[in-house]
C-alpha cells in the first residue's frame, strides 16, 4: 500500500484531502487511538484521497 499523508495534515489536504482539519488536529489524529496505539482519523466518505479506505492510512 503506498504512503499517504495522514487526513487533515497540510500534505494531504494539499494533494485534494477533504477530511476534517480541525478534528483531526492538522494531521495528528482526533485524540483516540487504536488497538496498536496508531491514532485515529475522521474520514470523510468522499475524500479522494483517504475515502472508502477500510484499513486506515498508513503512517
């Protein structure tokens, strides 16, 4: 799978990412992480870049 800038982070909002910036603190996730201790995103459905991801983004 290749890289993607995390959802909200200027990177990815730069290359077409409509997820949620605030609520994703800029790209450091929303303040939740998961069972492996990576962070947790809001993503929006119809991003182009992170939408309809089933796994995440990887980090």
């Amino acid at each position: 799978m290749e890289k993607r800038n995390n959802p909200g982070s200027d990177e990815a909002i730069e290359a077409g990412c409509s997820c949620a910036v605030l609520d994703n603190e800029h790209g450091a996730g929303c303040g939740w992480t998961g069972e492996n201790g990576q962070p947790l995103f809001w993503i929006t459905s119809n991003c182009p870049i992170h939408g309809g991801l089933k796994d995440g983004p990887e980090t």
